[in-house]
C-alpha cells in the first residue's frame, strides 16, 4: 500500500519535519495523519476522480527535502520577466521553500506582509491562526491531508482592512532538482474587508527531472475586499500538478480565480468556493491547451449559502493529438440562498480522433428564486467559419489558429490585468503555430 510507506516517513521524520517548519503548522499535523490513515489518496474509485488515479502517482520514489537543504541557485538572477507593460512585486518558490535571499528592495504598504508563511506563524501567530488550515478540510481529502502532513514553508498574503496594493504581486514557483522530486506547497491569502490584491502564480520546471507536486491554496476575502488569483502553468511533460484551492467570502467581496495551463503532464485542480455573505461575487475560470498524452481535469464547487450572491464558472478546452480532458462542475445553491444567480459553462474543441474530454455539469438546488444555468458543448471547429476564412484567402493553418484564438480568449477577457491578458494571448498564438511558449525574457522559460 503505497499510503504506508508515506506514514512511516512521516512517522520516521517527524522531528526533523516540525524543526523545519513553525508551530502554527506544526499543530495541523496529527489530525492530518489520522485523516490520511483512514482516507488515502484518492483513486478512480471515487466518482470525483473517474479520470484522475492520483493514488498511482505517488508510488514511484521522490526526494523530499526535509532538512531544507540550500540550493547554489539565485532565481532573482535567471528569471528577468519582461512582459511589456507589465509591473510587479516579484517572489519565488523554489520547489516548497520560500527563497528570501536576494528579494529586492519593495515598498509596499504598511502592514502588508508578503513572503514565507513559516515565518508569518512565528511573528504573527495570532492571525495566521485565525486562518490557516480553517477552510483547507483534511477530512475526505487525502491529498489535502497528506500536504498538510509534509509541508513546511509556502507563501503567504497579509492585507489589512481599507489597503490596496498598487501594483500586482507575481510569484514564480520554479521546480528544480537533479533527483526525482516531490514538493509539498502551501499558499495563504488573506485579504481583510475592504482591501484589494492581485497576485499572478506562474509555475515553471527548471530541471528534467520527475516532479509530484501537492499545492494547496486558501484565500479569505473580507468584506467588500477584492481578490484576483491568476495562475499560468507551463510545466514540463514530467510533471504531476495536483492543486486545492479553497475560497472563503464575506458580504459584497469579490474574487476572480483564473487558470491557463499551457504545458504540463498531468495536473489535477480542485475548486472550492464558498459564498458566505450576501452580495459576495465568485468568478472561477480555467483554459486549457493540452496535446501529446498530456492530461488536464478541473473540478470545481461553488457553495451559495447566503441569498443575493452571483457566481459564474467558465471552463474551455483545446485538446490535440491524444490529449485527455475533465471537467466537473458543480454549484449547490442551499435553502436559504434566495436571489442567487449562478452560471456554469463549459466548450471544449477535440482538435483529432484521439482526444477525449468527460465533462459533468451539476447544478443542486434547494432555494425557489433563482437564476441558474449551465451550458455543455464538445466538439470540433465550425466548419462553416472555417470555410469562411479558407474563402477569404486565409490559408487552413492559419484560419485554425485564428478560430482557436477566439474560441480561448473568452476566458482571457475574464482577466483584469490588461497587460496580463495581452501577453497570453500572445503565448496561445505561439502555441497554436507549435512554436515554445515563453512568458518573457528569462533563461528558465528557455
């Protein structure tokens, strides 16, 4: 059972795990393993995970960097991001440790904290009690519980009430190691009532190496706070990406999150987004670009417990050669959840004969006024817009390129950083001609 060969590390380590880490962390771990023992890791048994066996992922051997073993490697130096017009305070993980060396001088406002969440438990213990682990649930979620085991360091997002950051905050999570690799990430944002952040993830492989990566994210939006979370993977074929990000909102809060994947092996994302005061605002979106064996499943859950909320899911799919895609949507609109207006869509684009995409659409609702859809379509490009572009002139490469940029950028528009949007349609139109995309100027995206 490869589940018992991670407790007895764990078991074996656990010493070395919490000397490592901070106690505000370190106390989350024995519920975690007993959830883990009971649980496991999920596997196609569970409708949840039809498309996904994530159990058989973890039974090749990785490294785990317990003793947090420095790295020669200064990311400040290779990574120059030089999307045009784009403005950022700029971070890093380097597999599952925050990397505070070398972080250049940025003013932000006071009382922000931006960096290692290992040392916000330790100065800020009150706070980051208040919120770390209360809405990442370890019971029912093996790999949420396992992360919570193994974990010591991540990234962390502090902004008080009434304060805004001027600029967006962008975190690069590099993988890198010369070893078969597995990264145990954690990331907390919490942003008070009326304060407002964005922050761009873009994850990126280094090395050639195997890597198996647990993430789990919690975001808090007080209210009328504003959150935008984008994320941008281009990972390397040898990678499994499996993420939970979960969303808590109060009253008349308003939260975007946004997913493009662009290159990966294998990556599962969990969505869980619960609408807890009235007026609050829930944006989940995701695209796709998938070819070769590569496999993409997105499941998202949206929760409206309180009446007058508004969510929308959005979901698109390109999926070439023998490319696999999932996608579960559900929303749960609870008894009480009058006014709520809720809207799931889902396109996908099978671009061969061998791709495949298993799409489940799910709308639960126990209120009587309501506004609730959703919208399912799978399929290939429409011919009658093909033969409109081939009649115009535009040769056949070009004219799918061209529908296929317009078919994704739905998804684009839904991002609220103007240079952002601009430079990744730029990377689809890359793609799409089979060239590499590169985010920027830097010599990892190489």
């Amino acid at each position: 059972m490869v589940e018992k060969q991670y407790i007895d590390i764990f078991t074996q380590y656990r010493k070395l795990i919490d000397e490592n880490s901070a106690e505000g962390l370190n106390i989350y771990r024995d519920e975690a393993l007993r959830e883990f023992s009971q649980t496991g890791f999920p596997s196609k048994k569970l409708e949840d995970y039809h498309h996904t066996n994530v159990a058989k992922f973890f039974e090749k051997d990785y490294g785990l960097n317990l003793s947090q073993l420095g790295k020669d490697f200064n990311p400040y130096a290779s990574h120059i991001c030089d999307v045009p017009d784009l403005s950022t305070f700029l971070f890093f993980l380097v597999n599952d440790l925050f990397y505070n060396e070398n972080i250049p001088v940025s003013i932000l406002p006071n009382g922000v904290y931006v960096g290692s969440i290992r040392e916000f438990a330790k100065t800020h213990t009150d706070i980051f009690s208040k919120y770390y682990g209360k809405i990442a649930d370890v019971k029912n979620n093996g790999v949420v519980a396992f992360n919570t085991m193994f974990v010591q360091d991540g990234f962390l997002v502090y902004v008080p009430k009434n304060v805004e950051i001027d600029k967006p905050l962008q975190l690069i999570n590099l993988l890198q190691s010369s070893v078969d690799y597995l990264a145990n990430r954690r990331i907390l944002i919490i942003v008070e009532d009326g304060a407002r952040l964005k922050l761009l993830a873009c994850d990126h492989t280094v090395d050639s190496s195997n890597f198996l990566v647990t993430q789990v994210t919690e975001i808090f939006a007080g209210k009328n706070a504003k959150v935008d979370f984008y994320e941008l993977e281009v990972n390397s074929e040898a990678v499994v990406r499996l993420t939970s990000t979960f969303v808590h909102q109060e009253a008349s809060s308003n939260v975007m999150v946004n997913n493009v994947t662009l290159e990966c092996g294998v990556t599962r994302n969990n969505y869980r987004v619960k609408l807890a005061g009235e007026h609050a605002e829930a944006s989940v979106c995701g695209l796709v670009v998938a070819e070769k064996e590569q496999q993409v499943d997105n499941h998202a859950f949206l929760d409206h417990a309180v009446p007058n909320c508004t969510s929308t899911q959005l979901f698109k799919y390109i999926l070439q050669d023998n490319a696999i895609g999932a996608f579960c949507g559900r929303i749960l609109v609870e008894k009480d959840a009058q006014k709520t207006q809720a809207y799931q869509t889902n396109r996908n684009l099978c671009m061969s004969p061998q791709a495949r995409m298993f799409s489940k659409p799910q709308l639960e609702i126990y209120a009587d006024d309501v506004k609730c859809s959703h919208g399912l379509t799978t399929g290939q490009l429409d011919e009658d817009a093909l033969f409109y572009l081939r009649s115009r002139g535009i040769g056949k490469q070009k004219a799918y390129d061209m529908l296929m940029q317009a078919f994704a950028a739905e998804v684009l528009q839904h991002i609220r950083v103007p240079s952002v949007r601009e430079r990744l349609l730029e990377l689809l139109e890359q793609r799409f001609k089979g060239e590499v995309s590169r985010c920027g100027n830097c010599l990892i995206c190489k």
